[in-house]
C-alpha cells in the first residue's frame, strides 16, 4: 500500500525561485477609466436629483453608452448584416438539396413498400 508523502517531502518538492506573486492586474485602459457607471451604480435619491437637474436643464440628459452612434456605422452594420442572412440563407438551400440527392430515392421507396 502506499504511503502518503510527508510534509517535509513536499515543501522540499517546491523550487522558490519559480513561484511569483499572485495579484489582480492593475492595469487599466484610457477607456474603462472614461466610462460614466453612475447610472448603474446611483442610489434612488441621487436618481431623483439626477432627472431633477435633467429637467431643469442643468445637466445633460445621461445615457448608457451601448456603441457608437454614427448613422455610417450603423448602416454599414445593416449592409454587412443583410450579406450575411444572405449566405446562410443560399447555404441553407444548398445543404438542404445535397441532403435530399443524397438519399437513393428507390432504395426509400422499396423500404416503405416492404417485403
């Protein structure tokens, strides 16, 4: 039967000089220190003074930020995506045809008639 190994046996297994400090990166991008969260992060009285002073005109109205706004990239966007329910679309007719060429239509129709 085996031995478990001891706990000097393991310690003694370990190289020092390979083992790193373990840390969450720090680094942070331009844009995620840009980002406005106080939307998500905003209690229910500064929501109240946020559409207050919304109202009154001396804020901007706050949105949540989903993507760029520009009329070009949104209809670049439409354009490339109409071309690509094209290609499903002519891919799917395509399969769907090998499918059926596939199948020995009088082999389907002995099988059915039986013996």
């Amino acid at each position: 039967m085996l031995a478990p190994p001891s706990a000097s046996d393991l310690l003694s297994s370990i190289d020092t000089t390979k083992i790193r400090a373990r840390q969450f990166s720090r680094a942070t991008g331009r844009e995620e220190v840009s980002k406005d969260t106080t939307l998500w992060t905003e209690t229910p009285a500064e929501r109240q003074q946020r559409l207050a002073e919304e109202l009154s005109g001396k804020r901007k109205r706050a949105t949540a930020d989903v993507g760029p706004s520009d009329d070009r990239l949104s209809s670049k966007r439409a354009r490339r995506d109409m071309e690509i329910r094209e290609q499903v679309k002519k891919h799917n007719v395509r399969s769907a045809s090998l499918l059926l060429d596939s199948f020995d239509l009088d082999l389907i129709l002995t099988i059915r008639s039986g013996p």
